[in-house]
C-alpha cells in the first residue's frame, strides 16, 4: 500500500469487520495502553469503525470514504495518518479490492492484553515516555494480578471431579471437531509484539566483542535483542554503548544477562541526557509531510527566481494541490457561491476531453472565476480557453500562469488602445460660434450715471405726469 494519502479520494469504498472479538475491556485498554501512543484523532477513527460494525459476526455494507470522513471529522491527510498509526501498532488490518472502483476493507483487531503490552519492549517504553513515570507505574499496580495470601490454601476442582459424560456415545465422524475447521476462529491471544526494521545496527561487531567478555553468547536471544534495537531506534544506541550496559547487567560468574536490569540501565542512562521534549513521535506521514514542506520551499525560490510573485506561486501551489472538483468548490465558497450541475458537468467533460492536466485546469478555473471575475464557470468560454491551451502545449501550471499574465496584458492593451480611441474623439475640433459685432462687449456703449440735476428734472417730470392723470379723472 502507497504511503502517500493522495492515492485516496473521497469517492472510493469502504467496508468494515472484527477480525476479533471485543469486549468494554479492550476499548478501556485502548483508550489507557494505546491512545497516549497513537493520539486522539487515530483514537476516534477506531471507535468509529467500531461503531459501524453492527455485530461481530457480520460487516458493514459497502460505502463511499466520503461518508467515514464525515463521521470521523478528519481531512483525508489526517485520516491516512490515523489509519497508518492504527495499522503500525496492530489495532486495524487494511485490505484493498484488486480491480476498479477502489475499495477497502479494514479489519478490526484486539489490543494486546496488559501483560503482553508491559512486555513489549517498544510500546511499553513508548508508554513511559509520553505518559511519565508515576502514571505508568500506576497504570501498572491497576493490571497487576494481586498475589493470594499465603494463609489460602487452593481448593479449586479440577474438570473431571465435575463432569462426567459417556465417550461411547461421542459421534467420531463429525469434523465439528477438526482442529482445522477452527483456525478462522476470533483468536484475541495471538502475539501482538511490535517489531522493528533492523536497518543500520551492526550485529557482528556486537557479538565478537561479545566473546571476549564473560558474557554468555545465548543469553544474547530474541528479547535481548529486541531490547537493544528498541533503542538504537529511539534514543540512538550504538554497538560500543550497547555491549558496556550489557557487561553492567551481566553476572560475572554464570555469564546470563539480568534483562530487567540491563533495561533499567539503559533507560535511566538516556533519560537523564536525552531531555523530554527532545523524544517525539514521528510516523510516515509526518515525515512526507516534512520532506514535502522541504520540497514546497524549494519550488517557491525556484518560482521566485523565474519571476513569479507570492501571489501566483500560492496559486500554482494550490493548483498542485486540489482536484478540479476541489478547486472549483473552494473558488466559489471564497466568492459567496455555489457549484452548479452545470459547472460540475462543464468540469467533468473537460478533463475527461481535453489534454491538459489537473494543475493546468485549475488554473484556467481560476483564470475564468477569479480573472475574469465571471459568475460560473461556462462552458463555452472554458472550451474555447482550453482547445487554446492545448494547441499552445500548455503542460504545467507555470506555463498556465504565463499564459494567464499574457492574456491579462493582451487585454489590458486593447483596453488602453481603445481608450486612446475615445480621447482621440473627445480632443477632435469643433465648429464654434461666432457673435455679431453688435453683440461683442467692446462694441456696446457705456453706461454713465445720471447726474443730481438730471435725477431732479426726471422726477419733476413723473411727478406732473402723475398730477395731469388725477385731474382728468
């Protein structure tokens, strides 16, 4: 199965199974022995695929991922990281059908039982760092089995003193009891150690020093190594480190190996130098995530170096990042809309007919809404750009990007030619109307005051205008 999540979509099956029977016990010893481990969102994927299942002799019908998503209100980054811890530590099983559509089955599995997690040298130290001493030692007194007093006697009867039952009358044929028939029998006790690739530690140079200690060579087993490698991988312990805390945790006269003791060593040697926030868990996830955050950065000063601005490396980058599908919808949730049936079906003929890929679309889908500051994403229009697109070879979304600066500037210098147009017109001469000499200013004579004497004559002359007309009323 590929470690990247980007091979899952929203539209691929899922179904899901026991592939062991659980009881309240195994949900309280994941949610006490597990959860500080795996984390809360791989924690809450487990109980809802637990809670799908209606019971154990059955399995879920077939649904689309979208639904599980939903219900377990993780992205489909965060789910694959939440499934690929559940699988890491034993608690699912994933299965995957051969032929198209995808779909996937994930098969439930027991926890391992307290005992058999204390004596798993990676989770139980896993355990004591994240949760603390004093937890992890309270955790223990709760699962240890109480020793009987030595004032009780055992009294308890065996199985023959109880029942008793005729063998003749046993029917031998029947192969109900073939021991075969039973191996597809929920089985909670099968071992759950958790193993480590061995990559990089050098075995042989450990065991010729070895031989020339007291040390026994066979009490170099399985366990001892295991305890070793658990933390060469976690705290960097090497061969020379290795050997000296072996020597301390060994008896000098029978050459065996005290294994708790030689445990203890080791972990308080790198807890006192190892310092807590240094030790984190870090899975295959965030470890792509990482290196494609390294990557991201590397691309943007390739980008910036090219001549792109902030602005179109975010959307190169988002381009890269989303389906179509995905791209279109956020594009019209940023502008307060919606995706029509129309735009969906419009979407879905193009990448189905043309030649240009998912980055490039997106592209010309934010080219279209966001550019063009169209409403939908129409049909014709989108043809039209991408027959262009595709009779000019654009491959990548950097192409798409400077095709897009191109027709921005194309249009910007029809505007301004066409606005130059327009001034042209408006600055043409006019015809303009002249007046008559009569009616220039410098052709109308000046108005003079009257003067005292003619103010007196003009009034006299009203006032005897005005007695002449009451004498002949």
């Amino acid at each position: 199965m590929s470690l990247n999540w980007k091979h899952i979509t929203p539209k691929d099956g899922y179904e899901v199974q026991f592939g062991t029977v659980l009881c309240q016990n195994d949900i309280d010893i994941v949610a006490q022995f597990y959860k500080p481990i795996i984390g809360s969102n791989a924690f809450s994927l487990l109980m809802t695929l637990i809670q799908e299942v209606p019971s154990f002799d059955t399995k879920t019908t077939e649904k689309m991922l979208k639904e599980l998503l939903e219900l377990s209100d993780l992205g489909i980054p965060d789910f694959f990281q939440s499934l690929l811890r559940l699988e890491g530590i034993g608690l699912v099983k994933t299965f995957q059908k051969s032929e198209e559509p995808k779909s996937y089955l994930y098969e439930i599995q027991a926890p391992s039982t307290p005992k058999q997690f204390f004596e798993d040298d990676v989770l139980s130290l896993l355990l004591l760092e994240l949760i603390g001493e004093n937890n992890y030692i309270r955790l223990k007194k709760k699962y240890t089995k109480p020793s009987i007093p030595i004032e009780f006697k055992e009294i308890t009867h065996q199985f023959g003193e109880v029942y008793q039952f005729n063998i003749q009358k046993i029917d031998t044929s029947s192969n109900l009891l073939d021991t075969n028939s039973l191996l597809d029998v929920y089985d909670n006790q099968k071992s759950k150690r958790v193993k480590l690739e061995e990559n990089n530690f050098d075995w042989n140079f450990l065991i010729d020093h070895i031989k020339t200690t007291f040390i026994n060579k066979k009490e170099l087993d399985e366990s001892v190594k295991q305890t070793i490698f658990t933390f060469h991988q976690m705290f960097g312990l090497d061969e020379l480190d290795a050997l000296t805390f072996l020597k301390n945790a060994t008896d000098i006269v029978t050459g065996s190996i005290d294994k708790k003791k030689f445990k203890n060593e080791i972990y308080r040697y790198y807890k006192k130098t190892v310092k807590q926030d240094d030790f984190k868990i870090t899975d295959t996830v965030e470890r792509i995530q990482q290196a494609s955050h390294e990557e991201k950065k590397k691309e943007r000063e390739n980008l910036l170096q090219k001549g792109f601005n902030s602005q179109h490396i975010e959307i190169i980058q988002d381009a890269k990042k989303n389906t179509p599908a995905e791209f279109l919808m956020k594009i019209k949730q940023q502008k307060g809309g919606f995706v029509t049936r129309n735009e969906q079906w419009t979407l879905e003929d193009l990448i189905k007919d043309s030649s240009l890929s998912m980055p490039v679309i997106n592209i010309l889908v934010h080219y279209v809404l966001v550019i063009k500051k169209n409403a939908i994403f129409e049909r014709n229009l989108a043809n039209k750009i991408a027959n262009d697109w595709a009779q000019n070879s654009i491959q990548t979304p950097e192409e798409a990007i400077n095709k897009v600066i191109q027709l921005y500037k194309e249009n910007q210098s029809k505007k301004i030619k066409q606005n130059n147009k327009y001034t042209k017109k408006d600055s043409a001469p006019r015809r303009k109307e002249t007046l008559p000499n009569w009616a220039k200013e410098e052709n109308q004579e000046e108005e003079v005051p009257l003067s005292e004497e003619e103010k007196q004559a003009f009034i006299d002359r009203l006032n005897k205008l005005s007695g002449s007309k009451k004498a002949g009323d």
